[in-house]
C-alpha cells in the first residue's frame, strides 16, 4: 500500500497540544499545579530561542514533567485529555487547504499516517478525525496506571525510524511537514511537501527543489 506521512502540530494544525492538555488539566484536575509547572519552565524557552539551550533536550524535559502530571492516572482519564484537547484546541485550528488535499489523495487509496512526537493518545485522537494512522510518542503504563512516557521523543530521525519499523516494505509517496526536525522525515519521501514552513525549512525546501505549499 502507498503511504503517505505528515507531521501534526503546524503542520495539519496551527493549535497545539500543550494547550490543550493545560486546557483540560486545569478545568478538571489542579490550575495551580499546573501553574507551578508552567513557571517552572517558562524561564528555559528564551534561552531556548536565542539558542542557549538545546530545543530537542529542552522540549523533551518539558514533555516529561507535563505528562507527570497525570502519573497513576487510569488510560481512560489519558484518553479524556487526548480527546478533549484535539477536540477543543487542535481541531478547530486544523488547516483546511491540507486537509483537503490529504483527504482527496486518502480517497484515491493512500494510507495517511500522521507522524508526530505528540504523545500517542493525542496523535490518535487527531487520526481518528481524519480515517487516518498515527505515530506519536509512546505511553508507558504499569498495573494499569500511567507511569510516563516512552524515550526517545518521536522526533527528527526518529520518526523516520519508527516508520520504517511499522512499515517496512510500504512505497511512501509524499511526506507533509512544516520545520526542520521533518526533514528527515521529508528526505524518505517520493514527494516532499513543506507545509507553511518556517523560514530555515523553506531554504531547504528552495535548495532541494521540494513542493511548498501554499504556493508563493
């Protein structure tokens, strides 16, 4: 079968899942827990950005305190976040034009399987709205309760490796993404798309002669 794999957050959506995790942490569990989080690691992201901090060390630190917050939590409770944040955040920032053309190319027989280092109950939840697979950053839980998440981050070369483990054999015909951490993704592809690319991806994109999309 012909695969096609697209990232998820700026890619197929401007929203993202950490507010909608906060947005569900907060009206259900603790907003000063979460708070406390939050300003535990507001400080990191202009050392972040100005390049003081690495962004894949930094982010992966974030994501394993933000899930800890829901440790011992029944997957159902997980499942609740996962839905919830696609449903009131993610989805209703979701791009129209990619949809559409992902949509049109599932419908003519392509698999589409979202590629993300979302944690995989939120890249599910995303699928599901689109008849599509995912692969997301894996869970971990024990005696039925959520003990953390898996390492490594489904991110950059990773996903590339994760792809060819779940689908070794499969022709993939385009790759969606928006930044650089897709390109590796990207590089497998018959046909790479950068979807609204930031600026560093869309040099790349220019050099390697790949699709942009929308078009300038």
């Amino acid at each position: 079968m012909d695969i096609i794999l697209t990232d998820l957050e700026g890619t197929l959506t401007t929203g993202s899942s950490w507010r909608g995790f906060r947005r569900f942490y907060r009206q259900h569990y603790s907003p000063l827990t979460y708070n406390l989080f939050f300003a535990r690691f507001l400080p990191r992201f202009p050392l972040m950005k100005l390049g003081l901090l690495d962004r894949q060390k930094t982010m992966t630190a974030w994501m394993k305190a933000e899930i800890n917050l829901m440790r011992g939590f029944r997957p159902s409770e997980v499942n609740a976040m996962a839905k919830t944040g696609v449903s009131d955040e993610m989805w209703p920032k979701a791009r129209p034009d990619v949809l559409a053309e992902l949509e049109k190319k599932r419908l003519a027989g392509a698999q589409i399987v979202i590629v993300s280092g979302a944690y995989q109950p939120i890249v599910e939840a995303f699928a599901r709205k689109m008849n599509a697979s995912a692969i997301g950053t894996p869970l971990v839980y024990k005696n039925g309760r959520l003990a953390g998440m898996e390492l490594p981050v489904n991110s950059h070369q990773h996903k590339v490796a994760r792809v060819r483990a779940l689908y070794p054999e499969e022709r993939i015909i385009a790759a969606y993404g928006d930044t650089l951490s897709d390109v590796p993704m990207l590089k497998i592809s018959e046909q790479a798309v950068a979807v609204y690319p930031d600026e560093k991806l869309r040099r790349v994109a220019e050099a390697q002669g790949w699709r942009v999309m929308p078009a300038s």
